[in-house]
C-alpha cells in the first residue's frame, strides 16, 4: 500500500497482522511461531531514512 495517509496506512497494517495471527494459530506446524508486527511502520509509516 503506498500512501501517504497515516491513518489509513495503520489500519491497512493492523489488519493484515491480525489475518497473519488468525492464519498461524490454525495451522498446528507453527505452534512455536512468534508473530511480531513492524513497529517501525506503525511509527513512521512509509516514510524513508528514519
């Protein structure tokens, strides 16, 4: 998604996460997965060189 809205960007994020979570606790082969989220674009968004 390349946008420059915040907002909408977060929102996009949160809920491809939370499809990404859903899909790994259904499936038994990856009950040791830790799913972690890319805090540096809930921070920053899309912006470059932070």
């Amino acid at each position: 998604l390349s946008t420059m809205d915040n907002q909408e960007l977060l929102l996009h994020l949160i809920n491809k996460y939370e499809r990404l979570i859903d899909k790994v606790m259904q499936d038994s082969e990856m009950n040791n997965v830790k799913v972690l989220p890319q805090l540096h674009t809930f921070l920053w968004g899309n912006k470059r060189g932070v």
